[in-house]
C-alpha cells in the first residue's frame, strides 16, 4: 500500500506510552475536579476574553497556569495520532481499509453521541461533555481499530 | 465476490501464515478473504493468481447478484 501519512512502525509503541499516560492522567483530572496547582508555570496566553473571572481582554501576555491539563491534553491527542496513523508491523490494503472503516464509524459514533447531549443535556454539565469530546473521535478510533484488527486475527488456519 | 483460496491453499498445503509471507500481506488479510468479509484489489488478487499459477476467475467468482 502507498500511503505516504503513515509514520514507521517503531513510533507506535511511544505512541502508546503517551496515549495511556495521557488516558491514565485524564481520568485522574476527571475524578480530581480539573484543579491542580502542580508544574504551575509561566505560559504565553495569545488572547483571553476574560469572560470567566470578569477581567479585562488581553493579548499576548505571560501569565502563570498550572501545565498539567495542557500536558495531558497533548499527550492524549499525540499520543493517539501516533497509534492510529503509525503502520502496522504489516501494512497493507486490508489494515488500510480497516483504519479508514475506524474512522468513518469513529465519526459517526462521536456526532450521534453528541447530538444526543446538545438535546439533553445543558449548562456546565454539556461543558464538561464539551472536553471529553475533543478526545473522543480519536480515542473511539483508535480503539475500534486496534479491536477490528484483533477481531480479523482470530482463530483458524 | 466469493473465492476458492482455502481449496487452492490445501492443494498447495499453505496455512494462512505462509500465503500471507509469500504475497507480502497479513495473515488477517487472509482470513477476511476466505471468509468473504474483504474483496482484495486487483492486485492482490492478480498476485494471489500468480502464485497458483491460475487465471483469476478459478480463484475469485462473482456471486449470483453482483
């Protein structure tokens, strides 16, 4: 298969590293109530509205933030492009069908999920549904992949 | 479209593995194929042909309604 957006093969089990580090954290955060203190440091905000403690809007100003959201974010988000879209030991025209099948149902899942909250639920509550989903297509990707792909390797010669 | 590979592989006495190293895909490929769940392209069943040394239509059919 020619497909030149694929990463080596070797970059898969880093991604792995980083994606299970970045769920494990995740979840801890969730349960934790998204506040921490720890690696606070000085980051560069580009613009803030302001707009959740009534401050005024600013550009480009250095201010302290703890990291560890951001880390985990990343992590999360790298880590699990890196899974998806790294090749597989075998590469070929099955594997790529089965990954591009992942991601059209990975889509598709995602949105219905989410239409589902947008008519149900409300506030601060839809929210919080709003972070779990910038990670869920990936994270609905990369696991009907990995289990399509455990599926097809089953049984019988 | 439906196939004869598993009656091809036991004449020639290949396990999935072995057809699978010697035309370069995976073993799950393979198993998607004989089991009708994956239509290879055209070259790999050109290929899959080639190694049997046979036409591809003794190997891959159409079936009733395609």
């Amino acid at each position: 298969m020619n497909t030149n957006y694929l990463l080596s093969h070797k970059y898969k089990i880093l991604g792995w590293i980083l994606f299970s580090i970045g769920l494990i954290s995740g979840i801890f955060m969730v349960f934790s109530g998204f506040e921490s203190t720890l690696l606070n440091t000085k980051v560069l905000s580009i613009f803030n509205n302001g707009i959740l403690n009534n401050e005024d809007v600013t550009f480009f100003k250095i201010i302290e933030n703890s990291i560890v959201d951001e880390i985990t974010a990343l992590f999360i988000i790298i880590g699990g492009l890196i899974v998806g879209f790294s090749k597989e030991k075998i590469e070929d025209e099955f594997i790529y069908k089965l990954r591009t099948d992942s991601l059209v149902w990975a889509i598709i899942f995602n949105y219905l999920v989410l239409i589902f909250t947008i008519i149900f639920i409300y506030d601060m509550t839809f929210l919080n549904i709003m972070i779990f989903n910038m990670f869920t297509p990936l994270v609905f990707f990369v696991f009907r992949f990995n289990f399509l792909k455990h599926k097809s390797q089953s049984h019988d010669e | 479209m439906t196939n004869n590979l598993k009656v091809e592989r036991a004449i020639h006495d290949l396990t999935q593995a072995d057809l699978a190293d010697k035309i370069g895909v995976s073993r799950q490929s393979i198993n998607a194929m004989e089991k009708n769940k994956y239509v290879p392209s055209t070259v790999l069943a050109l290929k899959i042909a080639k190694l049997f040394d046979k036409p591809v239509e003794a190997i891959f059919f159409l079936e009733e309604n395609e």
